[in-house]
C-alpha cells in the first residue's frame, strides 16, 4: 500500500458519508482531483442544418406560423467545450444540480421559457409503440420508406431526409398545400433533432418526435421545452458516470452555454449590442458579436478553479429582472405560473426529475434545506426501443406532469444573501463537493485554517493579527458571526406525498448497464488532514465554547446590524499583514554579529544575480542597498556599472571602437552582417536598439562578422580573482568583464586570428573593405577572404534577408 499523495491531506467533500451524493465514487469529479490532465468531452454534430433565411419561401412561411417559429428563427451558436466540460464535472445526477461552493443552481424551466422560446405548459413529449414507421412517414412526409437501406428502426440519416427535400430549397412550381405541411414536418423534424434532441449518434435523426408534428396549428400544447430539458439532463448524468466511458455528449448543448452566460459572471462575455429583439427569445441576443477579452475562455484548467473559488456574487441569481421581462413577447412567459413545479420531465424513455426546491434563490425565495432527492438512479439505465410503450410504461410519472400545479414550491422572500454560517450553508458544505481541484482545494482549506486560527488565537496574538488581516484581504470577513449561529433553516413547504413508482424498470428491455471502472491503487490514509470547515449550527453551546474558549463572534453579513463598537474588537481589522519573521533575528545588534566581509563574492568570471538582487534581498540594516543601485530597475538589474565611455559612446569610426560592458544597455546588434533594410526593420521593432540620434537605416559601426566577435576579460578582473576574496561591500567596485569585435584594439588582448588554410573556419567570412584579391587586410590587421555566390546564396537562404524570410531576431539567428 503506497503513502498518502499530498492531496490527501484535503478533503473535498462530501463529509456526510454520501448520503445524498451516494454516486460520489463513480463522478468524474472524482477522476479529475486523481488525474487533473483529464480532457474535455466532445460532441457530435450532424449534417449542417439550411439556416432558415434560405429555405424556399413557401416552406419558411409554413414554419414560422407555427408555435416553434420564435425557436425556428434564432441565430445559430458555436458551442465553448471547454465551458460544457467544467459544468458537467460540476453536475450532480442524484439532485440534477450544479453543486458550487456557495450553494446549488440548475437550469429550470424558466431558462428554457425566456431563453429558447419553447413552450413548456404542454403535454409530455411520449408515445405508444409504433412497429410500423414506413406507414408514419408515408403519411406525414409523403416518402415511402419501405425497403429503404437508410431505414433501421425509427432512425433515418440525414443525408436521406436532406437529398428527399432537395435541402428544403426547392419545391415543384405547383406543389399543394399538403406538400408543403410535408416540407415544413420534415425541416421541423431536422431542426428540433440537431437542436434539442441530438445524440452521440452522428448522421442519425430519431422519427419518436415525427408523430407530434402531424398537426401543425397545435405544436403550442406540446411541452417541447420540458423534453429538451430532460434530454440535455440525460446527457449531462451520464457524462458524470466513469462507469459509462463517455468521450462525447449530446443534448442541447447551446442551451447550457446561454445559461452560463446568464448566470456565470467569470464567464460572461460582454454583449456588443445587448438589445432584446421583441420577438425572439432572449437567448437570441448572445448569437451576435461577443468581447471574450475579460473573461475565462476556451481554458478548461482556469474554468475548473474558477468554478472551485466561485463566491456568491459571482452568481447572477436572478438576471431575468422585471425590465428584461417587460421586453419579451408574452408567448414566452405562458406557464410561468409550473416554472417551480417539482416534477418529472419526460422524453419517451427518459424521466429526469425537476427539482427547483433546491435552488430556491433562482426565484428570489429563502432557500430551506431541500428534502432527499427524488431522482433513482435506475432510470438512468433505460434505453429507447421503438418497440416500448413508454407512455404506457411511465404513466404515473406523466400523470404527475399533468397535474403539475399541485406540485409548485412556494417560501419566504429572500431579502438578503444568506449567511456564510447560516444552516443550510453550513448544512449544504457537509454534503456538497467544495472542491475538484488541487488549486482550489488549497485555496479553500487556506481560507478554512484562518478562520480557525482566529478563533482559537488569543485577543491581540499577532498570530490572529495574521488571521484577522488574511480574511480582509481575501473578503472572507463575511464568516463573522457571534452566538447564537445565525440564520437558523426554514422549513421546506410540504408539498403533495408522491407514491413509489410500481413500475419496474429492471424489466424494460434495453436498459444500460454499467461497466465495471478500474479502481486506483489503494493508499494509506493521511493521518492529520486539514480539518473542515467551522460549524456552529452542528454542535452544542457547550461543545462550542469548550472548543473556542471564550471568544466572542462579532460581525455578519445578514441583514440584521451585529457590529459592536471597535474598542470591543480583539484584533483591529485594519491592521495589514505582519512582515515576515525572521527565525535568527531581527535587531540591529544581531546584525552587527556578522561583519560585512564574511560574505565573499564566489570565484567565478560573472557572478548570477536574479532579476530582484538589490531590492527584494535588502530587508534589513545589513542590506541596505548601495545608491547606485536605486537608478537600475528591479526587471534589468546589473551589480556592474558601466564606464562613464560605455554610457555615453563617442562618435565611432572604423578604426576605432571601445571596449562595451557584458550587461551595459549600449551594447547593439548593429554591427553584425545585416542589409540597411533589415537592420532597419530590427531597430524599428525595438530589437536592436539605436543610440541617441542614429538612424534605423544606417549603423554608426562598420560592419562586422559575427565570426570574428569574441570575448575577453581585462587585466582587471583577472587580477580581482586571483587576489583575495572581496568583501560583499566591495561588489560594486569590481570590473566588469568585457567583449570586443577586434576592431582597432590591441592584438594582445584579441583572440589569435583563425588560420587562413582552413576554408571550414572562414568560409563564410566577409570582408568589411573592397577586395583587391583573393585574400585581403581588415583594419585590425587580419585577413579575409572573398564570399563565393554559392556562400552569398546560402546566407540569403537560411533566413539573413529579411525581404524574403523574417525569422526572430535573436543572436542565434546572426552567428553560423
């Protein structure tokens, strides 16, 4: 058994034993914290949909005077994947909730209303069995499909519906009415299954919807909405199941990326033209341009800790507001009256529970500790067969929906954000996932350890200076509280006793099973992880102030006024952050123990000094930083100073140039063989800088080879390392080690000059001067020798002319 891994020492949740998340060991929640590179799901997307500006007239007249003509006409969306995948690992199949750390949401029928247009008060989208297809489409779409080898079951392929209707662009000059009803069934037929019902079937369209499309004037009294719903559920429960080894999902997938941009501040896009078209849904208006530069985007590593650090008021609780209703067509508000129905959604095979008791805030209502989730698992293992009598099969669950008034969840207005260490938060912490990522994990448990540690630190300990300072820094006063606990839960509203289910779905042919899922290997268990979060509603008054002692909890964020006078509070919160302690000492006579001299300066030709040498190391008396040092910035910082010639160069001439400092700012790339043109680019481009005065165009130094640039140490620094070490104080005074181009400068200190016998050493050395001959005297007395055109060809080539090829401008890219 191996050793507990350091994520081991967090506890993420949930604490209550799984009593309400008992699918916790087959979430992918669960494979993310063991493998965080995990990657995001897939979809699939069939055959490209004719957008509805450029059907034929007469059918796009036909689609828009029926009820789904709003959801017809709304633009088309590109879907964020990343986004899909981080909510997804957030979903919750045993309460259909997206579990975040400051409380449940979900997507309810009042998003699918406002935001797609679909009607909700309807009947449920199910069906008797139908063994005979051929006969349904014949008499709805006038093809007849027997012996077709696109026929397998109650599927079709795309292809065959698209090629059957000429891609909906074309109709016969005198086609009648009923062949137009059959044009308009079949695109409402492809536009409702690439849109709501799609699945991980690529180039499939189900015909289960086909029979609900026969009569066209009465699409309204069908809870198109609700099917959606229970299919995008479907999809996201089982994407949640390792078991199931899903790598694509299906399901209106469009739908959950509007809701996040609703609901998610960190992930909502700002809005170029943020008006609401009067007769489209409101979801309309995030299909137009999108500024994505301030928010989490297409970065699934960010997307998950965000979600993990997300606070209460990076929820839009309630953005559908009065001002946003009064702009929208009443058709899309038909049912609001069921939008907090807890009931059963229903798509033929599919029975996915609506649960809006748990997420009581999306309605401005004062949420109360939910009752057990009424979701089994067990539906979650059904499969479509065309040959099942689903209507029949779940008729309780239907009758349910159809009795849905009775079943409306009703509270107490919510007139202020709850508590930090109300009941329920406290109660929901216990049973929820606070946590899928390490990241996240330390952030939370850092911000449960301060809160500890101020509790239990006595009044004015430096200790809870640090603590009390901490929670203002990262807004995490607002867990102040004083005794009693605040906010005590409410009752939930008892609603109508739901009788078990008689059905048993054992029995119903297709049903999925699970695979088996490789456990990982067993590790020993951390012996003293981080302890949980402070409960004060879970324990006794006398449990409480033993564990605390006799701290009193002053401050909260109700909506009732606890703050008591200043003079009463232990620590002062508006002290900063202590400054770092030294464990050897702090004082001033500590210091002077240790003379300056004893910190030498190591034997090395250039020392390595960070970027923050000189500022960040200067803390105490001893390091107090030199003058000079105050005219460097931290991000270029150089213990060297250059010479008062290095700063400020005189004019320069062929035959003369002076010698330029390792890390002195003057130093240039001019010099190197590059065209006025490209040099020009480079200096423009902020890559070679220019001196005062110079022109990009032109180089105040003759060119050189960059094979004939070598470096050398003066005489000074030689003799600086080979005397004895030199005090820490005397850093600065040391010389600096130079290089030169070999230009005018003494033969002694230059490199001895390559031997002109070996063509592989100066084959590609130009001479700066005009060549008499076939080998000819620089300036500095060496030889060069003429470059060939196949040499003159090659450098061009590599990348040297900057006319043809810009490569990067780094020094790799001018040496050979």
């Amino acid at each position: 058994m191996a050793g507990p891994a350091p994520y081991d020492y967090f506890l993420p949740g949930p604490r209550d034993g799984g009593l309400v998340l008992h699918r916790q060991h087959d979430h992918r929640s669960d494979t993310v914290w063991q493998h965080p590179e995990t990657s995001a799901l897939g979809s699939r997307r069939s055959a490209s949909l004719t957008r509805i500006e450029d059907i034929h007239p007469r059918i796009r007249d036909g689609v828009l005077r029926t009820a789904l003509g709003p959801f017809i006409t709304m633009r088309q969306y590109t879907v964020d994947m990343t986004l899909v995948t981080a909510l997804v690992e957030r979903w919750r199949p045993e309460t259909h909730t997206f579990m975040f750390p400051e409380g449940e949401c979900t997507i309810t029928l009042q998003d699918i209303a406002i935001l797609t247009g679909l009607p909700i008060n309807g009947a449920a989208v199910t069906g008797p069995t139908i063994r005979g297809w051929s006969s349904v489409t014949r008499r709805l779409l006038g093809r007849d499909m027997v012996g077709s080898r696109n026929c397998q079951g109650s599927f079709v392929t795309t292809s065959w519906l698209v090629d059957e209707f000429d891609s909906f662009t074309r109709i016969p000059d005198a086609a009648s009415d009923e062949q137009i009803d059959w044009a308009v069934r079949a695109y409402l037929l492809f536009h409702l299954h690439a849109w709501c019902f799609s699945d991980t079937n690529s180039g499939q369209i189900g015909l289960r919807i086909l029979p609900h499309l026969e009569d066209l004037t009465a699409l309204g009294s069908i809870s198109w909405g609700s099917a959606a719903l229970a299919h995008l559920y479907r999809e996201m429960c089982l994407c949640t199941m390792v078991s199931q080894n899903r790598r694509n999902i299906g399901g209106p997938l469009w739908i959950l990326q509007l809701w996040a941009f609703e609901r998610l501040r960190p992930f909502r896009p700002r809005l170029r033209y943020p008006a609401i078209t009067p007769h489209l849904p409101l979801g309309d208006r995030w299909a137009g341009p999108l500024d994505f530069r301030r928010v989490l985007h297409r970065n699934l590593d960010a997307m998950r800790l965000a979600l993990d650090v997300l606070r209460y008021s990076d929820i839009d609780w309630q953005p559908y507001t009065e001002d946003v209703i009064s702009q929208l067509h009443p058709y899309f508000l038909d049912g609001a009256q069921f939008w907090r129905a807890r009931v059963p959604l229903i798509y033929y095979h599919i029975i996915e529970w609506h649960q809006p008791d748990r997420v009581m805030a999306q309605f401005g209502l004062l949420q109360p500790i939910p009752e057990p989730p009424s979701q089994l698992h067990i539906h979650h293992t059904v499969q479509f067969r065309g040959s099942s009598s689903f209507q029949n099969t779940f008729r309780e669950y239907v009758a349910i929906w159809d009795s849905r008034e009775l079943y409306v969840v009703q509270g107490p207005l919510l007139d202020h954000p709850p508590h930090f260490h109300s009941e329920y938060m406290e109660w929901y912490r216990r049973i929820s996932r606070r946590w899928i990522t390490h990241h996240g994990a330390e952030t939370g448990s850092a911000r449960d350890a301060m809160e500890r540690i101020r509790l239990q630190s006595e009044a004015g300990s430096s200790i809870g200076t640090y603590a009390r300072s901490y929670q203002l820094g990262t807004m995490e006063d607002r867990r102040d509280t004083q005794w009693p606990p605040p906010e005590p839960a409410v009752l939930p509203q008892p609603l109508p006793h739901i009788d078990p289910p008689t059905v048993d779905v054992q029995r119903i042919r297709g049903r999925r099973r699970d695979r088996a899922r490789t456990h990982e290997a067993t590790r020993e268990m951390a012996e003293n992880p981080m302890p949980p979060p402070v409960d004060f509603h879970g324990d006794t008054e006398d449990f409480v102030r033993q564990y605390y002692g006799s701290t009193t909890y002053y401050g909260s964020t109700s909506a009732q006024t606890q703050c008591p006078p200043a003079a009463s509070f232990s620590v002062p919160p508006t002290d900063p952050l202590p400054a770092q302690h030294d464990f050897f000492g702090d004082t001033e006579d500590f210091i002077r123990r240790y003379p300056a001299s004893s910190f030498t300066v190591p034997p090395a030709s250039v020392p390595y000094v960070g970027p923050s040498f000189g500022e960040a190391e200067y803390i105490t008396p001893l390091a107090t930083p030199p003058p000079q040092f105050s005219q460097h910035p931290a991000s270029a910082f150089t213990p060297f100073q250059a010479t008062q010639t290095a700063q400020t160069p005189p004019p320069q001439t062929p035959t003369s140039l002076p010698t330029v400092p390792v890390f002195d700012d003057s130093w240039n790339f001019s010099s190197l063989t590059t065209p006025p043109s490209q040099r020009s680019r480079l200096m423009e481009g902020g890559y070679i800088p220019m001196l005062p005065g110079q022109d990009p165009g032109s180089s105040s130094r003759p060119t050189q080879s960059p094979s004939q640039m070598h470096f050398s140490l003066d005489d000074p620094w030689i003799n600086n390392l080979v005397q004895d070490p030199q005090p820490f104080c005397d850093f600065q005074g040391m010389q600096a080690p130079s290089f030169s181009l070999g230009l005018g400068l003494d033969p002694s200190s230059q490199a001895p000059a390559p031997d002109v016998d070996d063509d592989d050493e100066i084959e590609d050395v130009a001479s700066p001067v005009a060549d008499s001959g076939e080998r000819s005297s620089g300036p500095d007395g060496r030889r060069y020798r003429r470059l060939t055109d196949s040499q003159t060809s090659r450098r061009v080539n590599r990348g040297y002319d900057m006319r043809t090829r810009l490569r990067s401008p780094d020094r790799s890219d001018f040496t050979e």
